[in-house]
C-alpha cells in the first residue's frame, strides 16, 4: 500500500541533479469516490497516442482518471501500462 486509499505495484529509487533521492512506486490505483485513479508514468508521452484509445477518461502529466471500468477498453489499457512499467524498470535499474 502508498498510503489509505492507494495501491502501490512495485518500487524504484530515484535521484535528482538536486541530489534530492527517495524510492515512490512504479505504478498505483486509488479508488477515489469521484473517479478512479491510475498513476502511470511521468513520463509516457511516448505512449500519447495511446491515450485517446482506452475509452472515456481524463488525463494529466502522469494519472487516468477513470469515472467506471465499463468506459474503457482494458485491452487499451493494458498495452500502455505494461511497456510504461518496464520503461519505469530499465530507467531506473540502476539508481
């Protein structure tokens, strides 16, 4: 668990040029009471063409916003977590 109402999936450790470093999860669910809340990756903008694809939901720099898993096409969803995950793992293998 990242805290009472999210579901964490894995971890890494990150450093800034700041020197500023810690370990966050890789991936998370939080089961809001508005929407449903996937944190992806910071950084999947490689998948941006993926995310017009999986149904209705809004997004931001790294979450889903998701009002029911009916709307979504989780064949969708699962091609653009599973490749934003391993990018997460090979990023930060070494840190």
């Amino acid at each position: 668990m990242g805290g009472g109402s999210l579901i964490s999936f894995d971890t890494y450790h990150f450093k800034y040029n700041s020197s500023r470093e810690g370990d966050i999860f890789v991936m998370g669910l939080s089961p809001r009471k508005a929407k449903l809340v996937i944190y992806i990756n910071p950084e999947f903008q490689p998948y941006q063409s993926l995310m017009d694809k999986p149904g209705e939901h809004k997004s931001s720099v790294s979450c889903l916003y998701i009002n029911n898993l009916e709307d979504i096409d989780l064949a969708v969803l699962e091609t653009l977590i599973s490749p934003a995950y391993k990018d997460m793992k090979v990023k930060y293998q070494d840190q």
